[in-house]
C-alpha cells in the first residue's frame, strides 16, 4: 500500500463519484478504480459499494475514512513540523530604557524587535542608567539604551542619539525671548536632574556650569521631572532638560515654565547603546547584536 493508493481512497470517499473523484485527481477513472480495487485486496475488505448509479462506502470504507484523512494530514504536515523541530528556540530578551527616549530612538528600537523577532522575543525594562548598566553587566539584562558617560569596560557600545539641551526658565522673566546667554542665569538656582539617575553626566554638567559662573544650587531629593518645572516656575530657579519638542520631557513643562536654547554654550546628552562584550559577536547574542550594528549605524541627532 502506498500514499497514493489512501489518496485516491479519500477522493472517491468525499465525491462517492469515480469520474468527479478522477476529474480532482487529474487522472482517468478507470485506473483510479482499479487502485481501488488494488487497495480492497490488499486489505482484505470491500472499501465501497458500487452500482451504475450510486457509490456508498461499506462499513469497512467508513472506517478507513478517518484514518486515512489522518495519515494524510500527518504526512502533508512533515515539511513545516521539520521546519519548526530544526529552526533556532526564540529566546526571550531584555533591553532596558531609561527616562524619556526620544521617540525617534523608540522607534529604532521597535525596529530591532522586528529585526530579530524570529530569534529573540524583545522586551523593554525601564531604569536609571546606573542601575541598567548593572544589570546588563550582570546579565539580567542584554542590552541598554543608557545615558553617556559609562566606562564599564565588560561592556561594549554604539552610539545611538545626540540630543541638544536647553534651560528650561521661568517664563516671565524670558517672555518674547528665543535663547538665554548663560551669565543671565546666574543669579538663579540650578536644579539637576535626580542624581541617581545619570550621576557621571549630573557631575559634568554641574562642573560646566560652575565653571561659567552658575553658583547656586537647589537639590530636592525625590523630584520628579514635573516637580522641577514647578520650582522653575516660581522665578527663582533653572533646570536644563532636552531641547527638541517632540521629547517627551516637555510633558512635563508647566504654566509659567519655557524652556529656551542658550547663545552661548552647547549642552547635550549623549545616549548609548550597551551590551556585554562576550555576549556579542561571538556570544549568544551574535544575531541580536548584528541588528543592532545595521539598525543604529548613523546616530541620531536632534
């Protein structure tokens, strides 16, 4: 008995018609009822009833009916079931996300959970920079979007965005302004960012400003970012946060709040993507890392 043999069987069992069940099988009828006929000796059983008029399987027919189908769809199935038994585990990642990315970057990152969808599922795990370098280090994580200056010297990075800065003012004192030299803010208090959240970065900005003269400071621990904007608000005080109005920073920017570029200095955060070097190019994130290189080979810069 050979496959074709339960083919022609379960075309003629779905038709109960010779001629319509060899007009499927693109054959002629009469060799397709003598492979019936072939099939019924081999099993020893009478498969179908026929008369001039009518064909109705026997009881022996119904029974072979279902096994058949199955034999048949097991066998039709070997090509893709090969496929999924030899093609690489996808592997559930995590790439961890600081603090207000830039939706231009959020959308590269989209990109590679596209780009190696087949090989890894990707999942994005917020954080500080200092505690997402961690845990990339760690291995909790596979790689970081995290913000400039990091020295880990286990991990291996790519630039990915430049993004200008500028003060954000009370908006009184600046009204019809379109920038700010920075000597006209040093009679107010800067207020940095959450140190913990970008320390060596909050460090450097805060020597630049001494260094121009930006004396005063105002630290309130546990402020979020809409928290600054309010002190800023009441005219006594400065922050400094992303430029471009499309960063979701300016969500958090309130009445009485602007945020203006300066003249005269040029402050900007680098952002970096990061991921151990033995997991790279010869490690178990070779295929992930590939992505990356093609998808984040030009920074962005806004």
């Amino acid at each position: 008995m050979e496959m074709l043999h339960l083919r022609y069987f379960v075309a003629v069992a779905e038709e109960l018609n010779f001629s319509q069940a060899a007009r499927k099988l693109h054959m002629a009828a009469s060799p397709l009822s003598q492979r019936i006929k072939d099939l019924e000796h081999e099993l020893g059983h009478k498969l179908f009833d026929r008369s001039t008029h009518h064909v109705t399987l026997t009881a022996a027919g119904s029974a072979l009916l279902p096994i058949a189908r199955d034999v048949l769809e097991q066998v039709n199935a070997i090509p893709w079931r090969l496929q999924e038994a030899v093609k690489p585990r996808r592997s559930t990642v995590f790439i961890g996300i600081p603090g207000g990315v830039h939706p231009a970057l959020r959308e590269r990152v989209k990109q590679l959970e596209e780009r190696c969808h087949d090989r890894f599922e990707l999942k994005r795990w917020p954080g500080t920079t200092p505690d997402l370098v961690a845990a990339v280090h760690e291995g909790k994580l596979a790689l970081s979007l995290v913000r400039m200056p990091v020295t880990d010297p286990a991990l291996e990075m790519i630039p990915v965005q430049v993004e200008r800065l500028g003060a954000v003012v009370p908006a009184g004192r600046f009204a019809g302004r379109e920038t700010v030299d920075i000597a006209e803010l040093s009679d107010l208090s800067y207020i940095p960012s959450a140190s913990e959240s970008i320390p060596a970065y909050s460090e450097d900005m805060d020597h630049k400003l001494s260094n121009a003269g930006i004396k005063k400071r105002l630290k309130v621990d546990g402020a979020e970012y809409s928290g600054i904007s309010e002190l800023v608000a009441n005219g006594s005080s400065f922050s400094i946060t992303m430029l471009d109005p499309a960063s979701p920073m300016h969500l958090f920017l309130v009445d009485g709040a602007t945020i203006l570029p300066f003249a005269d200095f040029r402050p900007q955060l680098e952002t970096a993507l990061v991921w151990r070097r033995d997991r790279g190019e010869e490690g178990d994130l070779a295929d992930l890392v590939a992505g990356v290189r093609e998808i984040f080979a030009e920074p962005l810069s806004t």
